[in-house]
C-alpha cells in the first residue's frame, strides 16, 4: 500500500485526520453522549418487523420525499407543524452538512460559540465555508446582547447556536435566538441535538415568521438510536426546498426510513429512560462538586468537569477500570455521560481515589 502523502489529495485534506472518538471495547462507555439504556425489547421487535416489510421490496429505490417519516417528525414535535416543515437525512451531522452545503459556501461567513460542537468547523471545511468561532462569556454561558453585538460586528451569512451545548452543556434561552435572528439577515440554525434533556423551550416555537429559522435534532441521543443514524430538521417549507438541491439521490435508505417511523410509533416507550438519565446527570454535577472537582450546569446528557490537575491521568486511570469518559481539550475538564445508575455509581467509584 502507498501512503496517503503520494496521492493527489485536495490540498485543503492535506495533513488533516479523520474526525471520530477513540472506539474502544470498554464496559463502561460514558464518551459520546449515546443513551445507554438501549431499545426496549418490545420496541426492537417491531422495528425488526418494519424492517422485514421491506426486506422484499430493496430492488426498487427508497420513497425520496421519505413523506410518511416526515409527517410522523411533524407529529412528535407539535408546534403544528406539517410534513413540509421537515427534513431527514444520515444523522444530524449529514443535515448540517447539507444545510452548510445549501446556504454555506466560499463566499458566506459561518460562526458559532466556542467551545462548541467540533464537527461545526469541519462541516465548514468540507462545504469550502469560511468559519469563525467567538468565545462564550463565563462559565460558558450566552447573553442576548453579547450574541446580537458580536454578529452585528462579524456579518455572518451562517450562524450556528447549539442548545443545549455539547461539549460544555450549557443552555441558552429563547431571548439568546430571537436577538440573534434580529442581529442579521443570514440562516440561524439551532442545533438541538440534546433537547429532550433539557427543561427549557425549544427553539422550534420560534418557527413562524422567521423563515431563517433552522431547527436541526437527533435520534441519537434520547431515542437510543444512534446506530440507526436518523438526523432531522424542522423550518419553513422554503429551506427543505433549498435542502433537496443538494441531497444526494435516495440519501435516506428503505431500511432506515422504516426503523425510524417503527421507533418513532413508540416515542413513548423510546423515551422513557430521558428522566433517569437527568437524575444520573445531576448525580454526577452533585458527586463531583462535592468531590472538589467544578461541573458546569448542564441541561444535557452528559457533564463537563473542571478541576482535574491531569485530566490525562485520570482518563487513563478510568479507562483501565473499564471506563471511558471524553477528554475535549479543554484545560483541566474532562465529559462524562450520563448512563445508568450502575454506570455511574462505577464511574464515581472510580473516579475518588484518582483526584490525590
Ligand atoms: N450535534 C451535536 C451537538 C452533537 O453532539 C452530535 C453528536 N455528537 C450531533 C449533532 C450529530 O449527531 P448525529 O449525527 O448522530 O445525529
């Protein structure tokens, strides 16, 4: 094999590595933010026999308006909203790709709040998009006034707000969006990722009269689907017009179309485990402030920690316990989802006696 220095590779590749987390075989796996409690067996049935459904028909292409999968989005987040009001594609990160690919480009300005999602700037690269990242104030937290200034100062034609924040957990209120939307004329694209852990209102309330407004979400996180890669999007009828111009034809599969409507059929069911994953995340900020150690607040899956003098050391020292957390690079933290309550009581076990 030659190496990847021998090809002609497009000169903005070059040097750079592929983006993923470590996939380790670990016990314990608190890294990605993935709901660890898994589908319920009932669920799993019937999303085998939607599958099986299909099975037969493979030879032909899947539906490319996927229209019965998008009127089911509607109808779980309400709002009424309408098969219209929706897009899906292979996870978030492939709707976000797609919206940077629609309204991103050479010539228009992407901005976002850092520390924030770390796929934000690679989308950016992949879709030729220049690509800002201002700082959050303290304790990572956004205000409207310092949101609205800083993109009247930078003139974006893309901004992208995460809420809750991944990698910090922070929230942002409505206030924070509707200040943003007024500051500029460009796409806001609020990426929800980890809304059903959250208490506070989703930005999808903001939808009408803004038809700017983009609304991105996951089966990844609470409806324990990230295997299954289902991303979806929720805005005016304009944008998923302007999102079919780059979709890739039939990009979402028969098979994948049917195991997210069977799952969706049981959003109940599938959801059920998001209370208890809050009580394991709010047991995590108390365990470790009391521990010494700073969480900061978090309104999603998972918990930043601040205050470790060797974040390495005690990754390490985790992971060979059967436990592994993510270190984001930010100086002293490291994050930690929140699994089961057995996941956690492992976790903070052995997390005690690394802090000396
Ligand atoms: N947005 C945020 C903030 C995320 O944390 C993630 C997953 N880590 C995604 C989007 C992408 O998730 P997926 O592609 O699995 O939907």
């Amino acid at each position: 094999m030659s190496s990847l220095e021998d090809l002609p590779l497009r000169p903005d590749l070059v040097g750079q590595k592929p983006y993923g987390a470590p996939q380790l075989a670990v016990p314990v796996q608190l890294n990605v933010n993935e709901n660890t409690f898994g589908i319920p067996e009932s669920v799993a049935l019937d999303i085998v026999k939607e599958l099986a459904a299909e099975v037969m028909s493979l030879n032909r292409y899947p539906d490319r308006e996927f229209v019965e999968l998008r009127s089911l989005f509607a109808k779980y987040l309400g709002f009424n909203l309408s098969s219209e009001n929706l897009w899906a594609a292979n996870g978030s990160n492939e709707v976000l790709t797609q919206v940077f690919q629609a309204f991103g480009g050479p010539q228009t300005l992407a901005l976002s709040f850092g520390p924030t999602y770390s796929m934000y700037p690679n989308i950016a690269r992949l879709t030729l998009t220049p690509y800002r990242e201002l700082p959050r104030e303290a304790e990572f937290e956004l205000s409207p006034g310092y949101v609205a200034n800083a993109i009247s100062e930078a003139k974006p034609g893309l901004v992208i707000l995460c809420n809750p924040n991944n990698p910090t957990g922070t929230p942002i209120s409505l206030e924070v969006i509707r200040a943003a939307y007024d500051s500029f004329e460009g796409i806001l694209v609020v990426d929800e990722a980890y809304a059903e852990f959250n208490d506070g209102e989703s930005a999808i309330s903001l939808l009408p009269g803004r038809p700017r407004l983009l609304v991105s979400r996951t089966m990844s996180k609470a409806f324990a689907f990230a295997g299954a890669r289902v991303g979806y999007l929720a805005a005016d009828g304009a944008v998923v017009d302007a999102l079919r111009l780059v979709r890739l034809p039939y990009h979402l599969s028969a098979l994948t179309q049917a195991a997210a409507r069977a799952a969706l059929g049981h959003a109940d069911r599938m959801l059920e485990n998001v209370e208890r994953i809050k009580v394991q995340r709010d047991r995590i900020i108390e365990r470790t402030r009391d521990l010494g150690l700073q969480p900061y607040r978090s309104s999603a899956n998972f918990v930043l920690v601040a205050g470790f003098n060797d974040p390495e050391a005690v990754f390490d020292g985790l992971l060979s316990a059967g436990v592994i957390v993510r270190n984001v690079g930010i100086p002293g933290t490291l994050r930690i989802t929140a699994g089961t309550e057995a996941e956690t009581t492992k976790l903070l076990r052995e997390l005690e006696p690394l802090l000396g």
